[in-house]
C-alpha cells in the first residue's frame, strides 16, 4: 500500500522529496508518517536482499567497467501518465 500511494498521482513522491530536500517542517505531520513507514519498509527490503543467494549485484561492487558502468544490474521504472489519443496527435 505505501508503495502504491508513492507512486500515484497526486505525486507524494514529489511532495515528499520537496519537503525533505528543502526541510521543511510544517510539513512534518503530514508527510513525515508516511516518509518514516516508507523508511522502515526500504531497510526491511535490503535486510531480506542481502540474505538472498540470487541477488544482483549492485553497480557499485561490480564495478563501473562494464557495458553500464555503475548501473549494470539496475532496473529502471518510468513514471507516465494515460494520454488521449488526440493529446498525443497534437503534440
């Protein structure tokens, strides 16, 4: 569920990264909650990955001479949006 709210729109993800980058506190008892739960669910994802045999390594330890540099074994996610189809013949 935290996932799924980081990721939809109205972008939290973008009030949450505003208001940590600029530190802002009057936003603290908004946001600062869901920033702590996302926190916590984050540090459990790496306790449980580094205990797995079939990890990926990060770019990092294996190194930055590969094809990727240091995003070899990385994901990439892209965020978009439903367009119509006479927006998109417009643009």
């Amino acid at each position: 569920m935290l996932l799924y709210l980081y990721s939809m729109e109205p972008p939290f993800y973008s009030d949450l990264y505003q208001a940590c980058r600029s530190v802002d506190i009057f936003k603290v008892h908004t946001l600062g909650p869901f920033a702590r739960a996302l926190f916590e669910l984050l540090k459990q994802c790496e306790y449980s990955e580094r205990r797995r045999d079939d990890a990926l390594l990060q770019g990092v330890k294996e190194g930055h001479e590969g094809p990727y540099g240091y995003f070899s074994q990385a994901f990439l996610a892209f965020r978009g949006a439903n367009m119509p189809k006479q927006a998109v013949n417009e643009w």
